[in-house]
C-alpha cells in the first residue's frame, strides 16, 4: 500500500518492529532450553546448537537480500522472506527431534534476516542523511526491548504453557508485522531492473570491499569480540539454569539485567565519542575484555565463582562488547560511501558467521562447565587483538570514522 501517506512516528514503528524480529526469535526461546532437551532427550548444550544455525542462516540470508531488495522494491522481498519465516516457525511448534529444530532453525534466519536488512535500507529511502542517524538512534533504542522483555516472557511462557507456545507467539508477531507491511509500509524503492542477480558480480563486489586492509581488519576484528555476545547467548541457559539451577522465570530477569550491561554501553559509547577518538575506545574495550576474560577463566579453574560472581563477570563482558561493536563497525565503513550499502551486508554477515562458529563451540565441545566456556572467551580476546595489531601494520592510508555513519548490528 504505497499510496496512503504514513506519519514519521508510524513509519518508525513500523522499521522497528522489523528490526526486532530476529532478535526475538533468538531471545525469546533461551529460557525454554531445559524443557526442550529434556523433550528431546538431548542436552541443553545440543540445542544451543539450534541457535547457532540461526547465526548461520542469518549470516548467509544478509548477502542475498541486498541485491533483491534493489532489484525487485522493498517490499516483495519482504513477503517472500516473512512468508518463510512465517512457515518455519509454524514448523517448529510440532517438531520431534533436535537434528529438525536445527534444520528449521536455519530455514526462520533465512526468511526472517530480510526484516533488519530492508529496515535500515528503508531508513535510506525515507529519511535525509542527517535524519538517518537520528532514526537509527530511535531503531537501536526499540531493539533494546528483545533483550529487555522477551527472555523474561519466554521464561514464563515455557513455565505455564510449554516451550511450543513460544513459537507460537512468535510466529503471531511475524503475522503481524507481514500485515503492518502489506496494509500500511510504503514501497520506497522502486524496481530496478538493472541490478544484476548473477552470482559472478555480486561476488566480485563483495570480494573488492573485503580486499580494503581497514574493511577486513575491523571487521574481523570486532566480529571476533562481538562473538562474545553470541557465546553468552548460547551458554547462559546452560550455566545459569544447568549450573546454578536458576528457574526459567529467574533466568529471564538474569538475562534482562544482564542486557542492560550491552545496551548501556553502547548509549555510553555517545558521550565517550565526544572526548576520545573510536580507536581508542575500540582498544581499550578490547584490553579490558582480556583481562575480564582471564579472571573468569582463573575463577572457573580455582572454583570460586558464584552466581553473583558470574553475573557480574557477565555484565562487565557485555559492556565491553557493546563499546567496541560500534566502534569496529565506524571504522571498518569508514572507506565506503559508494557501496556502503554492500559493505554493511558483507560486514554484518561476517559478524553472523564468526559468531555463529564461536556459539557452535558450546554445542561441539559439549560446554556444560564454566571452565571451558571461559576459555572460549580468552580464545576470542587473544585472536582478536592478534587481529587488530596484524592489520593495523597493513593499513598504509587510514580513514578516520564519523561516529554517525555506524549501521545497527543486532544480535
């Protein structure tokens, strides 16, 4: 319907909501990770593997929906992959074995990754420059509510009505917000038929922006710590309900607090904007998530971590990881204004891929003691420096990053 005129305050709504439905999938079903193993005859660490092939799903679906949603309009693309996630999360209320969630898993990321990708290119379409970054604020303070609320209503939802209703709900929103598009969302873009869809082209773009030495250092470089998010997302149920026997309902206010460590951060990261430049902030964040990093590891070895402990181990991890995301990200795009929109996609999909490699380890090496999900995190802070100092020698002609031209990355 892109002829009935929508306000600023709706149309806002509207991309929001889009940007949330991934992070909701993810979020919601985390508490519901004990019943799930327990109906699988599985482990709660097996089926943290069914969050990782969302990662994988997300990961690969960002490449492809770059190019269809300039080719074809905004809003077909978003039919197509809302009706598949649509389809898939339908599937997954009547699901019998691990090996099909995983599976199903991957087929939701597919469909629903098209909502965050044609949200911010529809930021594009509507709002000025100077607008977007205002816009985009607004986005990342809606995304803030998945951590927030929809752990603490899947906790009690798996409590009172079974994990299955979970997607059930889910799938209502996704209903929902196919309906928002078709009724009331304006197009925005019209077709362009010259946006070529073979696959030689597409590769050749992506291949030139990863050849850019600050592109592929910051990128991978803030992949590898922004893979601690993906980590704790896949190893919480298991330490807090396996390891501390928290209920699903006490595991969702956990969850929700531990949230605002991320979110705050990244708020925290406006002000420090203002005094230091973004690498500085990025290598400090990174120190400090080393050595957060090694205190768990020395508390896992020695025994001596509480619930307490650990949650504020937790917390201090997510607040680094929440400055030095947008900071990796600003520089990583800073060289791009032509293809900017193709460099967010190649960077957001490296973000899915190496964080969904890194949440695969919980699931591999069958990560159900605090010890070796701590050294995972060491793992991620040592590379990730390695990194960081490898590249910055190769970077011959640095371009300094504008804070505001930072894209939202969500979980």
């Amino acid at each position: 319907m892109s002829s009935r005129k929508i306000s600023n305050f709706s149309l806002i709504l509207i991309l929001g909501a889009l940007t949330a439905l991934c992070p909701f999938s993810i979020d919601m079903y985390l508490p519901a990770f004990p019943k799930m193993a327990e109906d699988f005859h599985s482990n709660v660490a097996q089926v943290s593997l069914s969050l990782s092939s969302f990662f994988i799903g997300l990961a690969i679906g960002q490449l492809f929906y770059g190019p269809l949603l300039d080719r074809f309009g905004r809003k077909r693309p978003l039919y197509f992959g809302l009706g598949i996630y649509l389809l898939a999360t339908l599937a997954c209320l009547s699901v019998h074995s691990i090996e099909a969630l995983i599976v199903l898993r991957v087929i939701q990321a597919l469909g629903g990754c098209v909502a965050n990708v044609a949200a911010i290119a529809m930021v594009r379409d509507f709002f000025s420059p100077k607008d977007s970054a205002k816009v985009f604020s607004l986005l990342i303070l809606i995304l803030g509510v998945s951590p927030l609320l929809a752990p603490t209503a899947g906790g009690y939802l798996a409590a009172s009505l079974g994990w299955q209703s979970i997607f059930a709900v889910l799938a209502a929103i996704g209903f929902a917000i196919l309906l928002l598009v078709f009724f009331f969302l304006p197009e925005g873009h019209e077709p362009d038929k010259t946006q070529s869809l073979m696959p030689g082209p597409i590769l050749k773009n992506y291949f030139e922006i990863f050849k850019n030495t600050q592109f592929h250092t910051f990128t991978l470089a803030g992949a590898v710590i922004f893979s601690g998010l993906f980590v704790y997302l896949a190893a919480s149920p298991v330490i807090f309900m396996e390891i501390f026997k928290v209920s699903e309902k006490e595991y969702g206010w956990i969850f929700s607090f531990l949230a605002m460590g991320f979110i705050g951060s990244s708020q925290l990261n406006i002000f420090f904007l203002r005094l230091f430049h973004n690498e500085k902030i990025l290598k400090s964040a990174m120190y400090a998530f080393a050595v957060i990093s090694l205190v768990f590891f020395a508390g896992a070895w020695q025994g001596w971590l509480s619930l307490p402990t650990i949650i504020a181990i937790f917390f201090m991890l997510l607040a680094m990881v929440g400055l030095a995301n947008p900071n990796a990200s600003a520089l990583a795009m800073a060289p791009f204004s032509r293809n900017a929109g193709s460099a967010s996609a190649l960077m957001g999909s490296l973000q899915m891929a190496v964080g969904s490699l890194a949440s695969v380890c919980v699931g591999v090496f069958d990560a159900q003691q605090l010890l070796p999900i701590s050294g995972i995190f060491i793992g991620a802070s040592v590379v990730s420096l390695i990194i960081l100092f490898w590249g910055n020698r190769r970077i011959d002609n640095k371009v300094i990053a504008d804070p505001n031209d930072a894209p939202i990355v969500s979980h």
